[in-house]
C-alpha cells in the first residue's frame, strides 16, 4: 500500500532539502574555483588545520613531530598527516554533512582564527579530479580509538566501517584519490610536486612529496620564509628579500620594502616595479594567509594608487572568501589596506630624504602613481612635487626647475592646447605646462603651496595673443583684401582671421582654439538648428554670441608674406584655407571630417593651380 504525500509529510510539515552532489560539484567548478588544481590546496589545507588542532591539543611536542606527506605515482593520490583525526562520529558528522566544517565545532570554537579553512566544503574539491574519495583516518584524542574508514562517492552516497587501530597504527588522516582520466593534467606526479610547491612553499609544518619511485622524499618547504630567517647583517637581509621577489615575481625590483603589522601578524615584502605600468593598471599581489597560498591576484590588499608595486605577504589574520581564493572585505582588510600604504609612503619619504638617486629612478618610472598619491596626500605632495616631470615649453622638466627661470607658470586645459601654443609662446618667452594629463593640472595649480614666489594662473588666449606683435598699419591696409577673403572662406568653422608678427618665422599660422570654445559652439549651432523660427531667432538674439576661434597668420613666414599679396579671390581662398588646415594639423587635436575634407579640397586645388601655371 502507497501512502499518499500528505500522510508522510502532512501539512505544515518541515521538510529536507535534497542536495544534488554532481550539480553541486558542477557548481564549485565553475563558479566557487578557478581551477581543478584547488583539489590539493585544499586536501593540503585540511592537514595543516588538522596539524594545527593537534598541536592544541598536544602543546609539550617537538615542533617537527608533526607533518604532511604526499605521494603520487600516476594512479593514485595520497595526502597523509599527522594531525588530531577523526572518530566515527566525527566522520558521520563533518564529511558526511555538506558545509559542517570541524573547525566550527564547539570544542575549538575559540580557536577558529587558528585554522585556514572555516566553511566545510574543501573535500568536495576533491570530486573535481575523482569519482570516489577515500579516507582512513585514527583520533588523537581517544587513545584507543579505532581506524576510520570513510568513502565517499560522486553520486552522494558514501559507506562508513571502524577498523583495528593497526589499520592505521598512528593518529592522523590519509585522503587517497583514483583520480579520473580526464583529471591527469593535474594528477600526474610532476604536477602534484609543483602545485604542492605553489601552494605550500611558506607553510609552517614540514611537507614532503614521495613520487613513487623509491627515492628518498623532496621537502617542498625546505626552508621559512626570507623575513623569518635570520641574516647576518641587514645588507644580507636586504639581498635575500629582493632574490626572493625575483624568483617569485619574475622581475628584478628596483628596491624592495619589507612589510611588517604585528597586530593580524602579516610579514611579507613589496617589490617596486623597475618599468612603468599603464595608468590604472593594477597588478595583483601573492597573498598566503597561515602559510598557504591564497591568491596569486590579490588586488584588494593595496590602495589603487600604488601599482607601482607587488606584493608577497604571508598573513594570520585576513580572512578568506568562501573560495579561498581572495580576501573577505571586512574592517580587518581595510585597516591592512590603510596600514600597508602607509609603509607605501614612509618608503617614498625615505627615498626622497636620503637617496636621491634611487627617487630620480622611482619617479622616472612611475611619476603617475606619485601624482595620483599627490593629489591627495598633503605630505607626499610637499615632499615631492617640486621633482615630478611635467611636459613644458621648456621640455620635459620637473616643477622646481621650471620655476627657477618662470615666476609666472600657465597651465593648459588639455593636451591638445598645449600642443597649439607650445612652440609659440615658447618663442614668446612664456612658461607653460601641460596640464591635459590626468592630476597635472591640478597639481601645478598648488604650487605656490610649495614655492610662493610662484604664481600659477591657467593658460587664457588672450594671455597668448597679447604676446604677438602687431604688423604696422601700412602692412595691415595692404593685407584687408587677402583677411576678408579668408574670414569668408572660414566663416563655416566660427573662425577669425589675424596677421601679426611672432617667432619661430618658420611657423606660418598659429589656430587659437580651445576644446571649451568648439564644445559652445556645436551646441549652439545645435540649439539653432533644434528651435528654429522666430522663437529660435529670439533665443540666438538673446543668446551671448558664442566664441570662435582664431586662425593668425605670421608676417614674418615668407609664405604668408607671398599668400596676402595674392590678387586673385579663388586662389586666396583656397590659400586660406591650406593654412587653417596646416595650422590644424599641427595642434594634434582630433580634426572634424569637414576639416579632413578641407585640407583634401585645398589641397588639390593648389596642384591644380600650378599645373595650370606650368602649362
């Protein structure tokens, strides 16, 4: 007899959730871990927290007592430790129970920050690389306890026996893989022995690694960290962390910084990058957390101002995520993050106070970071701002030197504007910095902080202009003709022409025209174009007349000379319109297509003029 579903779970009833394990682990592989390689991570980490709650529970042992051997031949995978076990309740309750860690049983609960792992799902990794887990394990906290045999299967089902303490004469826990065949990438004897090295180089506990081929076993943690060795003298220490950055981060650093915050007991180095990186551009740092290896990408750890560095550190107190593949973002984190940078900063004021060499250095290659860090840090922008590159009309130059031979700085808005001008008032004896890139001009706006006798003041045409010379009147009446003619030609870009005298004479135009101006224009004439009618005629009466732009042709250039002086109103025209386009091609700003279609236009035009005149 079939009883119905309300008999066996009537109205109201709680009900289980049932857990799909393929689905489950489906789901750790593609979304939880980066990677099957994790699988040994984790069995490695489950030794070490097991290693860890023996040692609790036996204080007075040799510090070497304990440890982690792997073994893998090609069929098998075998993590073994000598660490607290696991009684048969134990393993009904914590390997058969998805997300049940023992590391939150209440019998260690205090010590949880002690132990890497907290959430109880690491063996599941293990499904990633094998169909059937296999583990034997024996309880040092019961001395008479029997073995433990667990196995447990890909499908969810799993069996449980008690074995004679001979099956496992020692306390401890022995997790063996069949590994699958399409698992041998990171199953193959070579692969384990390096992955246990990429993980496992900084544990605490010794790790041995046998291949199965009857040598003696390799430590893959031979020796502690570089910080937590003792050197001879500090130059040694010095030498010993910068080979250590190399060999782990693949470059020769420019200098390295030891790091060191007692409070969440975090030791590690940071190496300054020898090269500049793009702006914006971080790069992840190699962070262990109790030894083990967290993340090789770990960006949070620093401000984004400073990827003028990477970093190794190995830390007690940073919690990982889920994954244990990057960092969980708590107060903990963020006060690491504010007390890192500040050891960011006291580096670059030692540099700048004792080692001016090394500074030159640092900011040759990353004088963004520092500007970045300027802008917001009063110190670092007293101490440095004097020496940072700017791009000027005197050549890439630091602020210092510029202001010995200008008391009077302009900055530009943007790079473009600077390009327009840059030769001219250069001529004009004018000091002018680039302020178009990212920090630069707000940064030379707070000189007169650094130097008062300095004044900064932002770049106004007029300012230029007022130092072009005028031509006499004589040559002015002589050149009416030639202007009109080219205002007309260039009415359709909102520009004005001039004639005045300026250096270098090889430039024969100089097109005065700020992004600002262009941008008021386009929405004018858009605005005019939207209303239109008599209330769009109001409007553009009412409507302050937006500014245009200046094309201003030097009489000292031979060709403008001969251009003016020409008589015929289509060959001034097009003349006209070959110096607009010259002139703005030579300020690099991005040109309009009917620009592109002018210099095309005028161009051949003028062929065609001489070809004419040839003939």
């Amino acid at each position: 007899m079939t009883l119905p579903d309300t008999a066996v779970n009537p109205p109201g009833a709680d009900r289980t959730f049932q857990v799909d394990l393929r689905g489950l682990v489906d789901l750790l592989s593609h979304h939880l871990y980066s990677s099957p390689r994790v699988y040994l991570r984790e069995l490695m980490q489950n030794a070490v927290d097991a290693l860890t709650a023996r040692r609790g529970h036996e204080p007075a042992a040799p510090a070497d007592a304990f440890g982690i051997r792997l073994y893998a031949d090609g069929s098998v995978v075998r993590v073994e430790d000598d660490g607290v076990g696991l009684t048969e309740a134990d393993v009904h309750t914590f390997l058969a129970t998805i997300g049940r860690s023992s590391k939150r049983a209440e019998r260690i609960a205090e010590q949880r920050g002690d132990f890497i792992g907290q959430f109880g799902i690491g063996l599941l990794s293990c499904f990633l690389v094998a169909d059937e887990i296999h583990v034997l394990s024996r309880s040092a906290r019961t001395p008479d306890a029997p073995a433990v045999e667990w196995r447990g299967r890909g499908d969810g089902s799993y069996t449980v026996r008690t074995l004679p303490a001979s099956a496992r004469p020692r306390p401890g826990t022995t997790v063996t893989l069949t590994p699958r065949a399409d698992a041998g990438e990171w199953t193959r004897p070579e692969q384990v022995h390096a992955l246990a090295r990429h993980f496992g180089s900084l544990l605490r506990h010794p790790v041995t690694f046998d291949d199965g081929s009857g040598g003696p076993g390799a430590s893959v943690n031979p020796e502690p960290a570089p910080w937590a060795r003792t050197h001879p003298t500090p130059g040694a220490r010095s030498r010993a962390l910068a080979a250590y950055g190399e060999e782990v981060l693949g470059f020769t650093p420019l200098d390295t910084i030891e790091l060191d915050l007692p409070a969440v007991g975090l030791k590690g180095i940071a190496c300054v990058l020898p090269e500049a990186v793009p702006a914006g551009r971080r790069h992840g740092h190699r962070v262990h957390v109790k030894g083990m290896l967290l993340s090789e990408q770990a960006e949070e750890i620093l401000p984004e101002w400073a990827f003028f560095v990477r970093c190794v550190v190995d830390a007690e107190s940073l919690r990982p995520t889920a994954s244990r593949e990057s960092l969980y973002e708590d107060d903990t984190l963020a006060a690491v993050r504010d007390a890192l940078a500040e050891r960011l900063r006291a580096w670059i004021a030692r540099a700048a106070a004792s080692d001016p060499d090394l500074l030159a250095r640092f900011l040759q290659a990353h004088h963004l970071a520092v500007k970045s860090l300027a802008v917001h840090d009063d110190e670092i922008l007293r101490m440095l701002l004097p020496w940072l590159p700017f791009e000027t009309t005197d050549g890439h130059s630091t602020l210092d030197e510029f202001a010995r031979t200008h008391r009077t700085v302009l900055v530009t808005s943007s790079v473009e504007e600077f390009r327009q001008v840059a030769a001219i008032a250069s001529a004009a004896g004018l000091g002018v910095v680039n302020g178009g890139y990212t920090y630069d001009r707000e940064l030379v706006h707070r000189l007169p902080e650094i130097r008062p006798e300095v004044s900064v003041a932002d770049l106004d045409p007029a300012t230029l202009t007022a130092h072009l010379d005028p031509v006499d009147r004589e040559t002015e009446l002589a050149a009416a003709a030639y202007l009109a003619q080219a205002r007309d030609a260039l009415a359709v870009f909102d520009c004005d022409v001039a004639l005045r005298t300026f250096q270098p004479a090889s430039a024969p135009a100089l097109l005065v025209d700020s992004r600002e101006a262009r941008h008021e224009r386009t929405r004018s004439q858009l605005a005019r174009e939207q209303e239109g009618g008599l209330w769009g005629d109001i409007l553009g009466a009412l409507r302050q007349e937006a500014p245009r732009a200046q094309l201003i042709l030097n009489q000292l250039n031979p060709l403008v000379r001969t251009a003016v002086a020409i008589d015929e109103p289509e060959l001034a025209r097009t003349s006209a319109e070959a110096l607009y386009g010259q002139a703005a091609m030579l300020s690099r700003r991005p040109l309009r297509p009917s620009e592109s279609s002018l210099i095309n236009r005028s161009f051949l035009d003028l062929l065609a003029h001489a070809l004419r005149k040839d003939s």
